[in-house]
C-alpha cells in the first residue's frame, strides 16, 4: 500500500554515488521528494526531465530530492549534487516499502506523507512545492520540541570536578554506532568530533547516581511517564572550538546494539562558549540550551544534533535512559552476539 497522508515513512539506508551508507532519516528537517523511477527507460527519462525542469526548488534547507533507483544502469553517471541524491535500491526493499509501482512523495519535515502522485501526472505535487512554506511553519502552529529542560541537576561544585577530570586526562575521539551485519559495531567518522572521558571512579559513579535518582529521574517521571531503571556510560564530554566540536543529525537508538535506549541526557557542565546547542531539526530551527548543571532529556528517536562550538569549550555529561523492557532487548543483543556483559554495544 502506498502511504497516506500523515503516515512515517520507512527509514532506511542506501549507498548513493557519495556515500556507501546514507542514512535517509537524517534528512528529515527539509521537505523531502522522493521519486521512484521507473525501470522503463522512456518512461525514467520523461520524469527525470520534469524534475530537471525543477531543479531550482530543491537546495537541500528548504527541500530536496531523492531519486530511488531499482537498476543503477537506468541513469548512467549519476552524481549526488546540493538538493539532489541517487539512492540505489539493487534488492528493490525499499521500493517494496514504500507501495507499488513508480511513484512521486512528498514528506514534510517529519518525514510524514503530506502528498504523492502517479509517475506520468505529478503537475499537481510540484504545484504543491511551489507553495512550501519554510520547514519550521510547515505544521501551521509554532512547534517545540518535546523535550524536558531540568535546571539543577548537578550543583556548580560538582560540575568543576567533573570538568577538572576530563581536563586532567584530555578525552580521546569516538566513533559512532554502525550496524554491520548482525552486530554493531563504533566506527570513526566526521559525524562527530568530541573528546570523551568514561568515568571508572565507583564513588563518583555512585555520586552521580545519587544525583540523577534524587533529583532528575522523578522529574523525567512526572514529566515524560517514564521510570528510569537503568543507565548506560558515565561519560564526560567535551565539545572544543579548537577541533571544531560538533555532532551532526542523528538518532540515538537505530541500531540493533543501541535499540534498547529511551531517553538521552544531555547535562551541561558549564556556560561561557558559543555554539554548541541542541537542535531538533523536524520540529523547527530552534535551539535547547540547559543552563550550567542542569539537562536536556528527550527520546532516543527524535533526530538532533550539537551545533558546532565556534568559541570555547562546551563540557557535558552524556548518558543514555533505559528501563527493564529495554534490558531485556540489550540481553537479548548480547545473548545473540557473544557481546560482553560490560559492553552495551
């Protein structure tokens, strides 16, 4: 069945003429066309004209375009440009998944369907096009993120010695997670630069516990129904103007070893640098900022990212929610893949 209007659409992964594993959620943010080309070669090269004739409207902040091809010799050369992609579909899954047939769709910022038409008839979605509104107001209503800002997590003192940790060793880059095959693996890429420090000290792991238990996690209760059973890393970060600290759009759960968590943390250390803010880029261009020691929590599924720190040095401690439900899925990771019981991914 083709989506309705209203309906997610299917994430997934596709190489591109640029990326052998381009992670399609990310793009969400943006309008997002998706044209499912028809293996027919008059057929492909009539709507390949239609969407060069355009080409103007996408500029990837706005809207862009994806092309999913089932046969990557039906358009020989191709090359990923600004507001343009290939996604090569060789075992026809994604097309599977997205309904019968070729077809033209529309997402909105949520990569929700707002409209679709048949290969031969799409005057009418790129009339649609032309009126977008940008990607914040497509909703109609100013959006916020659903997240929870909790100020006074951790007292000034606390924060110090926890900046001074991560000063005394430095932090070392870390990858992200990648599934590959039926594990998941910690690859190094430029999706992020941060310097990590993981906390080993059993009574400062417990001090921090303490903290979180007494002060944050009936909050994240009232707040968001959730009850915290379980956290993963007692991790120090930092973000630093000097290696260009960033984090780009990503979601914290879509691996196979990372699906157990809920909720993300992110608990500001300090204040004083520039940059260095939480976006949520499906529910506008708006930015989350807790003040020093206190925390931003939100899903594990929701798309965001830490701008890139233009001044100074961002500290954060980082960690991840889980729940029994949630243990469960990590056990039965680690049952299935050998992993070390210290190990979450």
């Amino acid at each position: 069945m083709p989506l309705s209007l209203g309906e997610l659409a299917p994430f997934f992964i596709a190489p591109t003429p640029s990326n052998t594993g381009f992670v399609f959620d990310t793009a969400a943010g943006r309008f997002v066309l998706l044209l499912f080309l028809p293996q027919e070669p008059q057929a492909a090269v009539a709507a390949l004209k239609i969407l060069a004739a355009h080409q103007h409207l996408f500029d990837d902040v706005k809207l862009s375009a994806f092309v999913v091809l089932r046969d990557r010799d039906t358009v020989k050369g191709a090359t990923d440009k600004t507001g343009l992609r290939w996604m090569f579909d060789d075992s026809g899954k994604i097309t599977e998944r997205y309904g019968p047939g070729p077809h033209w769709l529309l997402l909105d910022p949520t990569l929700r369907a707002l409209g679709a038409a048949a290969i031969e008839t799409p005057d009418g979605l790129f009339a649609m096009m032309q009126r977008l509104p940008a990607p914040g107001g497509h909703a109609g209503t100013p959006l916020v993120a659903p997240v929870l800002t909790a100020p006074r997590i951790f007292e000034p003192e606390f924060c110090q010695a926890l900046i001074d940790l991560h000063a005394a060793d430095g932090g070392q880059f870390t990858g992200v997670m990648r599934d590959a095959g039926d594990r998941t693996v910690m690859v190094m890429d430029e999706l992020k630069k941060r310097r990590d420090v993981l906390i080993g000290d059993p009574d400062l792991v417990a001090a921090i516990t303490e903290r979180l238990e007494r002060r944050l996690y009936p909050y994240i209760k009232q707040a968001l129904g959730f009850t915290v059973t379980h956290i993963e890393r007692f991790l120090v970060s930092c973000y630093d103007a000097d290696d260009g600290g960033v984090f780009h759009p990503h979601r914290d759960n879509t691996t196979q070893g990372t699906a157990y968590r809920k909720f993300a943390c992110s608990l500001n250390l300090n204040a004083g640098f520039e940059g260095g803010d939480l976006r949520f880029a499906e529910f506008g261009p708006a930015t989350y900022r807790p003040p020093a020691g206190g925390a931003v929590v939100f899903a594990c599924g929701l798309m965001h990212e830490a701008l890139k720190v233009t001044k100074g040095r961002r500290y954060a401690f980082l960690p991840f929610f889980y729940d029994e439900a949630g243990a469960e899925v990590l056990a039965a990771y680690r049952a299935r893949t050998a992993a070390p019981p210290g190990v979450a991914t």
